[in-house]
C-alpha cells in the first residue's frame, strides 16, 4: 500500500531573467513541469503562487506550469521580482515543495531628467569680471547606465520669442553656469534663459528648466542735474526781491541717478556761497530758500554752488552753479542780461561789417578791370582808324590860318605823318592860350628875308620838354 512519502518535484524548463521593464503583460517569464512518484491521492499535485500583482501561474498542457506577467513592469519601482511557487500533493498529511524565481528587470529609457527647482534665479554684480561663476543647475534621471548620464546646454530660442542675452554659458558636465562679460545695470537689470538637461538614451529625453540672472546695481553712476542747466553760461539767474523774508523760495535744484536703490538717494547741501548765512538748502528737496531776510550790506549779485550726493559706497556727487539776483524792482532784471545780448549784437554788427567790407572791395576790382579794359579798347580802335586830316589840307589850313591872321582855335595839335601810309597819329591836347590879336613876326636875317606870319605867343613853359605833346616855335614855324 502507497505511503506518502515522496515529496513533488518541480523541474524548470525554461527561465527568462532580466526582464525588460517594458515587457508586456502576459509575457511568460519561466516554464515548468511537476511529478510526485506516489501514487492516487498521493500522486496528485496542486501549484500555487504567493501573493504577487504583477505575475501569476497558469497550466500549460498535462503537468507543465508557465509563470506569465499580469502588468506593467517598472524597474524604477521595482529593479528585483522573488517569486516562490509551491508545489503540494494530496496526500496525507500532504508534502511540499517551493522553488524560487528571482526576476530581474533591466532599465529601459522611459525616464526624462528631472531638475531639482522648477527654475533658477541668479545674481551678478554689475562691472563683473569676464566669466564669473554665478550658480549651477542640476537635474537627475531615474534611469540607470547611459540612459542616466546627463548633459546640460542652452536651449534654442524660438523664433517667436525674445532673443536671450548672450552672454550666459553652461558647462555641460556639472551644469554650472557662468557670465561671460561684463554687465551693465542701465543697460540690462536683468534676462532669462532656458537651459535643457539630456540624457544618453536611445532615443534621449530631455527636460527644459528656465534660468533668471538679475543683475546687481552699483554705485558707478555720478549725480546728473536737470535744472538749473549747468551747460548755459553764464548761467541763469533767479530774482528774489530784497523784501523777502526768511524762508523765502528761490530756486529748487533738481537732479536724478541713474543707479537704484540707495545708490540713487539724493542729498543736497551748500557747498559755497557769496553769503554763506544768507541762503540755506533742503537735505532731502534741494529747495533753496532764505535763511534771513536780505540788508542792505548783502551784495546784490549772489552766487552758491550746490552739491548733490548719493548714498552710496563710495558716494558720488555733482555740482549745481546757480546764481540770484537781489532787486528793489523787478524791472531792472533787463540790467544784468544787457552784457551778453549787446556781445550778440556786437558779433553780428563786426560780422555784417566784414561782408559790406569785402563787397565793396570786390566792386572796386570790378570797376577797376572794366576801366583798363576800356582803355585797351579805345587804344586799339585809334590806332587803327584812317588819318583825321592830309598833308595837303594840313597844308592849306595852315595858309588860311596865315591869311586870316590867327590859328582857327587857340589849341596846340601834335601830328604825326608817315610817307607812302595812309596812318596817321592825330592827338588832341591842351589849350595853348586863348586867342589874341594876330602880330607880325619876322623871320630871316636880312631885309629880303621878311615875311609877314601871323605870330602865336608861346611862353617857354609850353615849350618845356615836361609838357610833351606841344609845339615849340621851331616846331611851328618849320610846320
């Protein structure tokens, strides 16, 4: 008679380990088979699974078991599956027996890297130095082997976007980030970029994490003042009556910095002064007011320096000129500006003067050439014109003028004849004398020689060589 004595065997026929963690539910992971050598009740096997969610057994055909998935599997969950699967008889009291399946499930790239923040603000003083450390992303992937390793870049920017600044650069290993360049406050307060983790996964996953770098305002910006305009010179000047009491109102000097912060707080105070005790300056206003009322000792013209100081380390300040005038009656405020308008009126008078001057002397020259020209011209037109008067009426004039006793007017002639030429020179000179009573003068040496001439009267300065042109009585009387 069979005794229960043989405990059942479990023989594995085929056992698949590692498992990918995307393997798909009812993939079968081993296969086996049961025997006992007892017989009857003895003999016969039942198969169970401990409690498992993701795995189950299922018969195959007469005494062979496979162990299949039931779900999805996640290595990042669970890396390791131990599965016990026992093996009992019916008999009495019964025999078992368990066999072990240890299931190991490999990575598969189904994990993005993950940033540590959800996004990065860093902080750079402007002025920096070039390439400046100033703060490091970090990102994990649940992953394992290249599927984990992470590298780090800037993404690219869309085209729909705002060009980010370039001069932020990420180190690819650690994710550090650093400026390249250095900044400026009043240029740029502050930009953001985005920068991408990827893993070395087939295919790579990536995860994108925004940086924000704000840039730190310094003190490297002086004071500038508005008003009263420190380019005008002389510069303006406020009145203020001598009737004024103290706390009266001149002037407000106003002034802006371009820093932020405490860097950009203004104070104002009186640097110097005609009367030092006679004005007095608000800290935090610039107002500039009275501090007394005005005497008579008091200059009229008064002049103060302001100075505007920031609050920051170092400080930097700026001066403001400005000017006041003490007055009985305000319509003496056209006094101390009749300096520079009679200065303007002064250039413009020395300006038009130079122009009238230098046309004027170019109408002299004008006048002057026209002049020579048409002097050249009427030379050229007498020398080529015929001979006014022959030498045969020349000749017939002169008996005439014998006859009728005097010349027929009391001016000199000066002629010039050429033989075989039709050219002649006429000249019209002075007047000799006026006409006189003719007057016979005798010319020879004898009595035979005698002839009555009507006789001109030349005085002998008419005969000097000085007055070229003229006839000497020689001259004449061969003539």
């Amino acid at each position: 008679v069979d005794v229960n004595d043989n405990a059942p065997e479990l023989v594995v026929s085929s056992f698949s380990s590692p498992l990918p963690e995307n393997t798909a539910p009812g993939t079968v992971v081993a296969l086996f088979s049961v025997r006992d050598r007892d017989s009857g009740a003895n003999g016969k096997i039942s198969c169970a699974l401990e409690d498992q969610l993701f795995f189950s057994l299922r018969p195959a055909y007469k005494n062979y078991y496979e162990l299949v998935t039931v779900s999805a599997l996640d290595r990042e969950e669970t890396a390791q599956y131990i599965l016990r699967v026992t093996a009992a008889d019916a008999g009495s009291p019964p025999l078992t027996t368990t066999q072990t399946f240890t299931v190991d499930i490999s990575d598969v790239n189904d994990n993005a890297p993950v940033f540590n923040q959800t996004s990065y603000t860093m902080y750079v003083r402007e002025n920096n130095v070039p390439t400046v450390f100033v703060g490091a992303v970090s990102a994990a992937d649940a992953d394992v082997g290249l599927n984990a390793k992470v590298t780090y870049s800037l993404a690219p920017v869309q085209p729909a976007e705002r060009p980010s600044c370039s001069c932020i650069s990420v180190n690819s290993e650690n994710g550090h980030v650093f400026v390249l360049r250095p900044l400026d406050y009043e240029q740029l307060r502050q930009t953001e970029v985005t920068v991408s983790a990827s893993d070395a996964g087939s295919p790579p996953l990536r995860a994108n994490v925004s940086v924000r770098l704000v840039v730190v305002d310094e003190n490297d910006n002086a004071p500038l003042v508005l008003y009263p305009a420190q380019e005008s010179s002389p510069p303006s000047s406020e009145l203020v009556p001598v009737s004024a009491e103290a706390g009266y109102l001149i002037t407000k000097v106003v002034a802006v910095d371009a820093d932020s912060g405490q860097n950009s707080w203004l104070s104002y105070h009186l640097l110097r002064a005609t009367e030092p005790g006679l004005f007095t300056v608000g800290v935090q206003s610039g107002e500039v007011r009275l501090r007394r009322p005005v005497t008579e000792r008091d200059t009229v013209k008064q002049k103060l320096v302001v100075l505007v100081r920031d609050n920051g380390k170092p400080p930097l300040s700026a001066t403001a000129a400005l000017s006041a005038l003490l007055l009985k009656d305000f319509s003496d405020v056209r006094l101390p500006h009749s300096s520079p308008a009679t200065e303007d009126e002064g250039d413009s008078l020395t300006t038009y003067l130079i122009i009238s001057l230098a046309l004027v002397s170019l109408l002299f020259l004008i006048s002057t050439a026209v002049f020579v020209a048409r002097k050249v011209c009427r030379r050229k037109e007498l020398k080529a014109g015929h001979v006014l008067y022959g030498a045969d009426n020349l000749q017939s004039s002169l008996a005439d003028a014998a006859a009728a006793g005097t010349l027929p007017r009391a001016y000199c002639y000066e002629i010039s004849l050429t033989t075989g030429s039709g050219n002649s020179e006429f000249k019209f000179l002075k007047p000799i004398l006026p006409s006189l009573p003719p007057q016979h003068c005798a010319i020879g040496q004898g009595p035979d020689d005698e002839q009555d001439f009507p006789c001109v009267p030349v005085s002998t300065e008419d005969m000097a060589p000085d007055n070229a042109g003229t006839l000497s009585a020689g001259q004449f009387n061969s003539v």
